[in-house]
C-alpha cells in the first residue's frame, strides 16, 4: 500500500513538473512575443555584406519603393554585384577556381520558409534568378552543376564566358606559384548576402558568390546551402554569412543565429555567440590562419547587427531613417 501511495505522489509530481515546464516556455513564447509587441518596427530594412553591399542596397530599395516584391528586389540587387566585373567574389568578374572556370553558387529564402539553390553552376551570369526558378518552378530545393546548368537554359537564361580578363589574368599570375591561400577580407572568397524586412513585416533573404579563388573544381562552399550560408524563420529573424564557407558549413551558422534569436537574443548577441562558437572550434585548426567569418542578422522588428571573427568586416543597411551606409561589424579578436 505504501509502494502504491509512493509512485502515485510521483507520478503527481511528475505530472506537475511537466505542466511547469510547459508553463514556462509558454511564458518565455509570451514574454519574446509581447517585447516584440510592444516596440515599433523598423521596415523596411535592408541588410548587405561588403561594401558591394551598398549598390544591391540601392537597387532593392529602388525595387521596394516600386512596389517590386521582395524576392524580386532581393534578387534584382544582389544582380547588381553578379553582373559587375569589379566585384571579384560575385558572378560575371570572380576569380575562377585553380582549373581557370568561374563557378557559381547561390540560395534565396522567402517568409514562408520556400527555398531555392544552385550549386557549381558555370556560365550563367545570375545565379540568384535560377535559385528563384528551382524555388517556383521545381520539387526541389537545390540543383547543382550541369542539371543546373540544363535547367537554366531551359528557363531561357543565355549561356555566357564569365571569365573577364582581369580575372583571367589574376588566375595566370596566380598559376605561378600555385599556392591555395585565402586573404582575410580581400573579397576573393565572400559573398553578397542579403536580407530584407519588408513594409508588411515580413523577412526575406538572398546570397550569392563565386567562392573562394583558386579553389578546386567541384567546390561548393556554404552560399548555396540553406542553414548554413543563409537562413530565416518568419516568426523569428534572419541571418547570412560571409568567409570561410567550410567553417560555416561545420557549425551551420546562420541557423544557429536565427534560433539563438528565437530564445530571445537579440541579433548582436546572437551572431556573437555563433562567431565565439567557430573561434573556439578553429583555434587549433589548420583553417586558424586564415579564418574570416562574418554575420549580419535582423529580427521582427528591425534590430539588425554584424559580427565577425576578425577586424574588418563591414555591411551596407539601407531604411528610411537614415538611408544607405556603410556600418563596420565588431569581432572577436582584435
């Protein structure tokens, strides 16, 4: 009898626990939710990595204030970086991998969590449109090399030599030590990643690059990679990365950002511990040397930061308050 009353007082106990702790993550749920209530939003806000940023920036905003969507402006200002020949790490102009083929990765997000991506895509000057078309027009999330290729040319998108001669020239001189090495913050290995917060509240995001110069055919670093190079949940925020893509991928970043945000950090915090995560899982690596990782996010209601492993990373942010400028990310070491 007495064995009896001991599991029952237990078991009631146990049951208690449970419906406290459920209690209290819906108190948590309530007390994010009523924080975000409560603050005026800032929208729309347009987010960009590198100071190519600033370009893509003013295009997308043009597109918003059109009344474009925000997939389209997203799509129609990261284009501004993928058709530049300036720009070495984007599109048309970025530095080729060690066989001398310019090979493209790319991802867009919308608000309903719909995805699309390409990777190792060569000669087609806008990877970000073809992720748009694997997004709308296919049961994929992802194509890659020449199925994606294929796919492209099917949507009527032109085939074209995006080797320019000054990247081709850089690639030459680079053939003659043949040495895989990348430089910090020399946009040979980073991306344009954006995200947006539209007028009606809702976040949308974009990244697309060459990768890494010099790297070896086939790579695929972490742009095209939905969790890893980008990421967004609409109730939550966004996030995007920029750098290293391999160090990205090992800890899928900007995942790890926008749930850090769902918990209740704000974007700096988030992005913070993330950036803390890599160093402390690089710091005897052999990538050490020359890691560079930087993320820039945005929550519900406009609050955006960047944050970076090493000094000098910056981004563009665009809105109605103070227009298009450049803003320099903090970073973990000095």
């Amino acid at each position: 009898m007495s064995d009896r009353r001991n599991f029952i007082k237990k078991a009631t106990l146990g049951t208690v626990g449970i419906s406290t702790a459920f209690s209290c993550v819906g108190s948590k749920e309530m007390k994010n939710e009523k924080a975000f209530n409560d603050k005026p939003i800032r929208k729309p806000l347009v987010l960009s990595t590198w100071r190519h940023g600033l370009a893509a920036n003013e295009e997308a905003w043009k597109q918003l204030k059109n009344g474009e969507s925000t997939l389209d402006a997203i799509v129609a200002g990261v284009g501004v970086s993928e058709a530049d020949p300036n720009v070495a790490s984007v599109g048309y102009g970025g530095f080729p991998d060690r066989e001398g083929e310019v090979t493209l990765d790319a991802c867009i997000m919308d608000s309903n969590s719909n995805c699309g991506s390409v990777s190792f895509l060569q000669n087609i000057k806008h990877p970000i449109a073809v992720a748009k078309k694997v997004m709308e027009k296919t049961p994929h999330v992802m194509l890659s090399g020449e199925g994606a290729l294929q796919f492209a040319l099917s949507e009527g998108f032109i085939k074209e030599n995006l080797l320019t001669n000054r990247a081709e020239n850089a690639w030459k001189k680079w053939l003659e030590n043949s040495k895989y090495k990348p430089v910090i913050n020399i946009e040979n290995h980073d991306t344009i990643s954006m995200l947006a917060l539209d007028e009606a509240g809702d976040l949308y995001g974009g990244c697309t690059t060459s990768g890494a110069a010099w790297k070896l055919h086939g790579r695929v670093g972490d742009s095209p990679i939905i969790g890893a190079g980008l990421f967004l949940d609409n109730d939550v925020g966004a996030a995007a990365a920029t750098g290293l893509g391999e160090a990205v991928i090992r800890t899928a970043g900007s995942a790890m950002v926008v749930e850090l945000m769902r918990q209740g950090k704000t974007p700096m915090e988030a992005c913070k511990e993330i950036v803390e995560r890599i160093y402390n899982k690089h710091k005897n690596h052999k990538d050490m040397e020359y890691l560079q990782v930087g993320f820039i996010a945005i929550n519900k209601v406009g609050d955006y930061a960047g944050y970076s492993v090493r000094p000098g990373f910056n981004y563009a942010i665009c809105d109605d308050e103070k227009g298009n400028r450049m803003e320099s990310a903090l970073s973990k070491m000095t």
